[in-house]
C-alpha cells in the first residue's frame, strides 16, 4: 500500500507483487491511497475485504498518514498482521515498529523477504526477526541487517507480468538499475549495497517496446548516476534513441561522466523542459574509491558541454563521504 502518487509511479510494490508465488500473488491486491484520508472511514473499508496481512510502503511524504492508518487497523482488528517496508522503515525501523503497532518491518529490498515472510504467515509459521526482518517478538535486534536482491535478473517485470497497467500517455518510473557507486551523506540509493546492479538489458528492451506501444507519454529513468561508468549510459541512450525517441524522459546524469559522445545523445532525445531539452545533474565532491572509471571532466567542464549540446542543465551539488 502507498500513499499520494499514482500507482504507475511506484514501482517497488508492483516489483514485490510480481515476485510472489502464483497462489499468493493471486490473492494480493495493490491500494493506493491519496493524502488527506479520512483515517478510521478508510480502515474500516480496507478490512472488509477481510485482509489477514496489510503491508505499508513507507516514504518521508507518508510515513506519518500510515502510521496512523496502521493505529486505526490495530484497533479495530487487533489479530491482523501488519508490516511496512519502504525507506523510512529500512531506516528507522525500531521507531518505525514501535509507532505503527506494527508485527514486523523490512528492511532492504523487499522482493525475497517479503515472499519468505507471506510463506510463513500462509503456513502459520510464526514471524522471527531474521536479516531484513524486524519483528515485535523480538525488537532488541539492531542494527538490523538490511537486505538486497543479489539476482535482478531473475526478478520478473511489474510491467512485463501487467502488474501495473499502461494507458496512452501515462508516466511511467522506470527501474532501470538499483544501488550507487557514491555514498553521499543525504541520499538513500547507496545504502546497505554500495554499488551498481544494472537489470538486465533483455528487459529493460522488453520494457521499452511494451511503453511505446502503450503510448506512454513520459519516463523517469530510476537510476542516480546512469552514465557512470560513461559507456553503460550510451548503451541506455542508444536503446532509448532506438525503441522509443519520441517517450519525454527525466535523466539524471553524473555531470563529472560526461563526454562529448553522451550530449550528442541525450541532444537527440525528449528530455525535460518545452524550449530546450534539460538533464537533471549531480556532482560530488570528492571521488570514491569505488568510482565507475575515470572522471571525464569536472562540474564546470560538463556544464559547459550540456550548454554545448543545447541541454539546459538542472544542477545538484552533492557532497560525497
């Protein structure tokens, strides 16, 4: 369950949907919810589909509303389960299980646990706190151990398996990779996995050609740094530039990683903005030992190639540790 953005641009609760056994996915609905609810009117009809588990999809804009939805289901059906995954619930997951009256959060990429946990829960099996699980029965577990999907590509597509519905002129966030290779003080991609995990590019094509013929109208790529390493950014480029060039997209780009070859591209695609193409860019300040390859210029010198190109750059210093 989510809270304020339409169901296309969540891609993580289709994703962990998708990943479920036939039996279970077959029983699993997806609700979105809009802020502003009225808190017990929407627990109460969220129970009368007789629900024995709810999960909550826990961001910084929500976390607060389904807390206190997660109350209100408490109180009137005290046996059902409760868990809540999400950012927020991987980061303070304690506070998180405490304030919600929760059974149990995930912490990490959800795809696998949450499986094991539904598994458990269908096999009456009680819950114990395991890594990327933190349970109520046993609360003392911190830090706890958070948990990532170490084969992508055996995940299946959210948009492949239709999960999630396309209509002509939709937006879609589209996941093309998952982690960071910079571990910046602020930003969440880099945390319990540093490092890049590409998906497979079999389906990330796939994918492509299923939004173009659905007339998708725009995409946000969901990757922090597509063009780090450069050449892994022109593949992406020449496969959006190939498929779909006439699909609007959002690209944030690594403005250090940048070179002459990767603005004659992007120059070539819709990007943000109705005069001239944009590209959202970010710059650390300071290289990693984990950096994907050689810098190819510094924050001044890419700006002056996206104004070369006619890109208009949206830029985003970031402090990199």
């Amino acid at each position: 369950m989510s809270g304020h953005l339409p169901r296309p641009s969540l891609w993580q609760q289709p994703s962990i949907k998708a990943a479920l056994p036939d039996n279970l996915r077959r029983t699993t609905t997806l609700v979105d919810l809009f802020s502003g609810y009225d808190v017990t009117a929407t627990a109460s009809k969220l129970l009368q589909a007789k629900p024995k588990v709810i999960g909550l999809s826990l961001y910084l804009w929500n976390r607060v509303e389904l807390l206190t939805l997660a109350r209100a289901l408490r109180r009137l059906q005290p046996d059902i389960v409760l868990l809540a995954g999400g950012p927020e619930a991987s980061a303070d997951s304690q506070r998180v299980l405490d304030d919600g009256q929760l059974d149990g959060v995930i912490c990490g990429e959800g795809e696998e646990i949450f499986t094991r946990t539904l598994e458990k829960l269908n096999n009456g099996e009680p819950l114990e706190t395991e890594p990327g699980l933190l349970t109520i029965d046993d609360p003392g577990t911190i830090p706890l151990q958070t948990v990532t999907c170490q084969q992508l590509e055996q995940l299946p597509s959210p948009w492949l398996t239709k999960e999630l519905e396309l209509a002509p002129g939709c937006g879609v966030l589209w996941e093309v990779a998952r982690g960071c290779q910079f571990n910046c003080a602020f930003c969440y991609d880099a945390k319990g996995h540093q490092g890049v995990r590409p998906l497979p590019f079999s389906r990330l094509r796939q994918e492509l050609e299923l939004f173009a013929q659905n007339q998708v109208g725009q995409i946000w790529v969901l990757d922090s740094s597509f063009n780090a390493p450069t050449e892994r950014g022109k593949q992406l480029l020449q496969l959006l530039l190939e498929i779909a060039p006439e699909i609007h997209y959002h690209i944030e780009a690594k403005i250090e990683y940048l070179d002459e070859e990767t603005i004659d591209l992007l120059a070539q695609l819709s990007c943000s903005g109705p005069d001239r193409p944009a590209i959202s860019t970010t710059a650390s300040s300071q290289a990693t030992a984990q950096a994907p390859g050689p810098r190819q210029n510094g924050p001044t010198a890419g700006a002056a190639l996206l104004r070369r190109g006619d890109l208009r750059p949206r830029s985003d210093l970031r402090p990199a540790r």
